[in-house]
C-alpha cells in the first residue's frame, strides 16, 4: 500500500484511519502488508533498513529508507527532509505546499523503487487518494521498477473526490512523466493534470468508500466534475464500504479516554470524558456546565464539511444554550472565524486550530 498518511505514525483526517486498519486486518488473515509512506517530521519510529537512488526528472535523490513491524504489518518510511520535514504534511497556516506534486511524485516513484529491489513478489499494489495517482502511472511507463513489477495489478480507492490534486502540466517533464500524458485519455484535466485522474485512468481497479458513493460521484451533484471520468470507467469501480478498527474505537479499552466504560456504564464514563473536554477547552466545570449540552466538532475546516453552512450563522451559534468545541485545521477564512467566535464569546465557545489525536 501506498498512502500519504497513515495511523498511528501521521494523520489529518480518515484516510490515516483507512491506511492503517485495513492492513492489520489483512495480516490477521494471513496476508504479508507492507504500507509506504514519507517519514514527516516528528515520526521516529523504525530502524534505518537502506537508501534507495530515485531519480526525478533529471535529478536523483538518495533517500534513506526506514521500517517497523509492528502488528504484522511493515510500515516503510521514507526518509526526503526537503520534502518531508516540515511543519505540516500538506501545507501550513491554510495554504498548500508550492512542491507538493514533486514532493507526492517523488513518494510514488520511491515506494515503487523499494518495492522493485525488495525481490517480493507483491500480489498486489493498492494506492490511496490523489497522493498517490502516480503510482500506476509510473508502472506503466516501461521504467527499471516497472520491468520488476510489470505484472502486479493496482487497485486505486478514492477516500475524498474533492480533492483531485489537479496542477499544471508544466509539472509533468519536472516529475519524470513525458507530456504525451497530456491528454484525455491520460492525465489531462480542463487544461492542467490531475493525479486523481491518474490514478483513476491506469488502475486495474478503483474503489471508494461505499457503495452509495461509488453511485453517487458518478452523478454532476456529487461527481466534483469527475462523473464523467467515472462513468467512462464504471466496469472498475466498486464502492466497499468502509467500517471501523473495533480495537481503537472502542471506549472500554481506548487509551486517550480519562475513564474507560462500555455499554453497561455508558453515564459515568462519559461524563469523565465530558468534564475532560470542559477543562482541556478552558470551560468552568461546574453543574451548570455538566447539564448544557457539549458539542464537539472535529473535522477539516472546508466548505464540503459545511463550514460555509455554519459561517451564515455564526453569531446564532452562542444563542443554542450549549458549550461547543472545535478541533480541526482547513481553510483560513474559518480557522479565523472560529478564533473570533471563541474570543467574543468564551463562556459558551472555544477552538483549537491544529490536530491532536487524544484530543479528538
């Protein structure tokens, strides 16, 4: 597998989730998971197992390459400080990184170089989200890594259509991709290159996260503008639908919960966690507190979470009766209106902009 996050090692939002449970479930039922991703700042974990030489457009890179076992899963780092050590894993203060097709380009060719010198014999190689549409796209350009692993089909899922990762073609000689991949059959998109698209386009298979979903995003209401590109290749798209790791989302065990509890004592334990929430956030915890409401939202801060939806009533918000909180990082427009809305109104309202697993 090859993603651009995955739990417990980095994480935004649910593809981490996805990333990382399926392929424990996969080595519980016998399977050999190896899962591929950049080693971003603050992740220390693995042991130094090799460098590889990838070369991009016309410049090669040594990259170290670290790994670590654990669950019967091997999670391969790799090791590119210019590209991945840095505050952020997409972006930082609400805006993209500039590089982050070379920067996703190189992930790809890297993952693939690792996979060629490992002498494996891979059954298959799945690829997540836009980060990773380069993946099939490069097995099919006829390279040394595409030689070793030219028979090994590529299952692509999309976890989020909204995200496309759609730049300009001047991008392609830059990631060692030719611009004969400038074309509708291709990469091409209104112009520019998607690396979605890319994936989407040079996958044996696609799949998403429902079955409803796979229904949907081939329709203009849900498509993001790709229906069509989906309804061309219908015959490879299956929606399976995504579930979740009863080992970590479960309250009776979860490590990050101030007091454990189950079905049987569902009031004291949240509760604990209630009162948790309250003082992590800044509230008084006291009876009036505990007996309001307490709504909690975690999420990107974008308007396909209908941010644009609560931003038109903001200021009716504090008026609910209710304290809320808000965990998230996205589009500055709302990271600001959410800091505002905690400094007016603190008694009722409070945000923490950035991403903290135990806090979620």
């Amino acid at each position: 597998m090859v993603a651009s996050e995955a739990v417990p090692s980095a994480k935004t939002g649910g593809l981490a989730d996805v990333a990382g449970a399926p392929p424990r479930g996969l080595a519980r039922l016998g399977h050999e998971v190896e899962v591929v991703i950049p080693r971003y700042r603050g992740v220390t974990a693995g042991e130094r197992v090799g460098r590889i030489t990838v070369t991009l457009g016309s410049q090669p890179l040594d990259p170290g390459v670290f790994a670590v076992d654990p669950d019967g899963v091997r999670t391969i780092f790799i090791d590119q400080p210019a590209y991945f050590d840095r505050d952020g894993i997409y972006g930082t203060q609400g805006q993209d990184f500039v590089d982050n097709p070379e920067r996703f380009a190189f992930l790809a060719h890297a993952a693939l170089r690792w996979a060629a010198l490992t002498g494996a014999r891979y059954d298959v190689i799945h690829a997540h989200d836009w980060q990773a549409g380069l993946v099939p796209v490069i097995l099919s350009m006829g390279s040394q890594p595409a030689t070793a692993l030219s028979r090994v089909p590529v299952v692509f899922t999309i976890h989020n259509l909204a995200y496309q990762g759609v730049f300009e073609g001047e991008w392609l000689p830059r990631l060692g991709l030719g611009n004969s991949l400038m074309r509708v059959d291709g990469m091409e998109y209104w112009g520019r290159v998607s690396f979605l698209k890319a994936g989407i386009v040079f996958s044996r298979m696609v799949t998403t996260v429902s079955p409803r979903y796979a229904e949907e995003i081939q329709t203009a209401q849900y498509g993001f503008g790709f229906d069509g590109i989906l309804r061309e290749g219908a015959g490879k798209l299956v929606g399976i639908l995504n579930g979740i790791d009863y080992d970590q989302w479960n309250p009776a065990n979860d490590p990050h919960l101030p007091q454990s509890y189950d079905a049987e004592h569902l009031d004291e334990g949240k509760a604990a966690a209630k009162r948790r929430v309250l003082e992590v956030f800044g509230f008084p915890v006291n009876d009036a507190t505990m007996a309001r409401p307490l709504i909690g939202m975690v999420s990107r801060l974008v308007d396909q979470k209908g941010f644009d939806l609560l931003q038109k009533v903001a200021d009716d918000l504090p008026g609910l009766g209710a304290s809320i909180v808000l965990l998230g990082t996205g589009d500055r427009r709302y990271e600001d209106l959410w800091r505002g809305l905690a400094r007016r109104f603190p008694d009722v309202v409070a945000a923490h902009i950035g991403f903290d697993e135990g806090l979620a």
